[in-house]
C-alpha cells in the first residue's frame, strides 16, 4: 500500500519521515513549556478560599479575605452600603475567617 492511499479503506499511513517530525515537535513544545515555568519569576501558591466572609456577632462588621494580598479587609455595614474601615496583613493565602466576638476575628 502507498501513503496515502485510502480508496481500498485503509487507513493512510504517514512516511517514517513525518512521525519523526511530529515527535520531535511534540518533544520540543513539552521542552518549553516546562522551560517556560521554570524561567518565570512569579510563582502562583493562591489557593481555593474556604470561608472567606464573616460577619460579626452583633452585625455591625464584615470581615473578608483578600488572598491575593494577603490581607483581611474590615468592613462597616451601613444601611443599603458597606464602609471600607481598614485592611490587616495577614501572611501567605488567608482563607478564611471566623469572627470570634465583635472586636476579634
């Protein structure tokens, strides 16, 4: 059977020549694709959040995870909005957050 023939119903077969190229190619992507990744200066560790909301037990705050950047952010509920009062460094990927009585998460 030649390559390429399929008018018999076989299935055509690639010369040795072109399963090599292929190969090589395929090799070469897997070679810079890990390359790639270890060439890169920034390592993504972000991990799935858990709990990342809390609300204090007299409902006046609301406690959120900002795992990106490492913080919890503190919120003031008000009427209809919530009122940004301040951002707390943490450490590497919070979470999540338990508030544990109105002044302590």
């Amino acid at each position: 059977m030649r390559n390429g023939d399929v008018e018999r119903g076989e299935p055509a077969v690639p010369p040795p020549a072109a399963a090599q190229a292929t190969q090589a190619a395929q090799a070469t992507q897997a070679t810079q694709a890990a390359s790639g990744a270890s060439r890169s200066s920034f390592t993504l560790f972000e991990s799935g959040q858990v709990r990342p909301l809390a609300l204090s037990p007299d409902g006046h705050h609301l406690f959120a995870t900002n795992t990106p950047d490492n913080r919890l952010e503190i919120f003031r509920i008000e009427p209809h909005r919530l009122v940004h009062t301040g951002s707390i460094p943490v450490g590497l990927e919070p979470v999540a957050v338990a508030a544990r009585s109105d002044r302590e998460v």
